[in-house]
C-alpha cells in the first residue's frame, strides 16, 4: 500500500519559502516514503537554493482509516527531532 504524502512546514520554513516564491512549489512537492528525517529538501527559488530538512515524520489516520504521511520541512536546517 502506498500511503498519500503531504508536505507541512514550521513556522520559520513558512517564512522564508514566502520570501523565495516558493509556496506553488511546495503545495506540489511530493516526498517518496524513502525519505527519512534529518534528509535536507533542495528547492530552487528566486536566484538561490534554499535547503529543507526534514525535522519530523508521522502518520495520520483520519476518520475514515485514510492513512497520509506527513513530512514536517524545517528551515534553515536545524537536528531532527524525535
């Protein structure tokens, strides 16, 4: 079963995709379940690279069993939590 990925950011990985032009980006920016935290994410933005990583990995069950695993993206790139 592959499971549906979703991309959320903290609140400083918010910030600065605003500032690079990034947010149509990450709304299509799908992660493969291979990725793991503490991985660093390369987005392209206006004349510079900015660097995720990925601070923290879960799964959500809703409702109706749906299961989505959701990457949390941190920036700039701090240790990954637990």
């Amino acid at each position: 079963m592959r499971l549906k990925t979703i991309i959320e950011l903290t609140s400083a990985a918010r910030r600065k995709a605003g500032l690079a032009g990034l947010e149509a980006q990450l709304d299509r920016l799908s992660l493969g379940e291979w990725a793991r935290k503490g991985d660093f994410v390369e987005l392209a933005g206006r004349g510079e690279t900015i660097v995720f990583m990925i601070r923290a990995r879960r799964i959500r069950v809703d409702a109706n069993d749906v299961q989505t695993l959701v990457f949390e993206l941190d920036h700039p790139p701090r240790p990954a939590v637990r």
